[in-house]
C-alpha cells in the first residue's frame, strides 16, 4: 500500500486474492490517503519484519477458518457474515470477534 499512495497511478499490482472470501473491504473499494504516515526508513524495517517471519515458517499462508452453522462454507473466522448465505453475526464488544450461538457466552442478568 505504501507504493500505491506514492505512484497510484501503478497501485494495480496490489494481490487481495486471501481476502476474496470475507468481509474484509478490497483495498480497491477504499480511498487511498494522499500521503503515507510513515517514512521510507521505518517502511523498510516493517518490510523486513514481515519478511523475517515469513521466512521463519510460523506464519502460515492462509487465514484460519471456521463452518458456517447455516450452510456450512468455510469462511474467515473473523467474518461478521457468511458470503455463501449472507448469515451474520454480532460482533463481540471486546475484540470484535463474531459471536457464534455455540461460543458466546452472555451476561446472566442482563442477557
């Protein structure tokens, strides 16, 4: 994203293809802001940590997924709606997580 705010005249090298089956927005629906919020020296030392990790294995390739408990596609764990059947799910007040019937817990006074 950092080079796509420099030159967006070439942001179209931008790979969104993990994020195809959530409810993650495309970054090409978003606006891009007009400068980057961070200097070329630390952009480098954020590439080098996410390559670190990436070469060190404990990352894996994909995004972790659960079953959908209305039609059973497998979505991002994370989502807040099913893209196979539009089910959707509250988001927990603390992380934000989706609040799935069989792991949500409820406050016993006030529901």
């Amino acid at each position: 994203m950092y080079d796509a705010i420099d030159d967006p005249e070439n942001a179209g090298g931008i790979d969104n293809t993990e994020f195809e089956n959530t409810d993650i927005p495309s970054p090409f629906d978003i606006p891009l802001p007009e400068k980057n919020f961070i200097g070329p020296h630390d952009r480098d030392q954020i590439r080098d940590w996410v390559l670190e990790i990436n070469m060190d294995g404990s990352v894996g390739q994909s995004l972790p997924l659960r079953r959908c408990g209305q039609c059973g596609c497998d979505i991002y764990e994370c989502s807040l709606a099913c893209g196979g059947c539009n089910e959707k799910w509250q988001p927990c007040i603390i992380s934000g997580l989706p609040l799935v019937k069989n792991d949500a817990v409820c406050c016993k006074i006030c529901n």
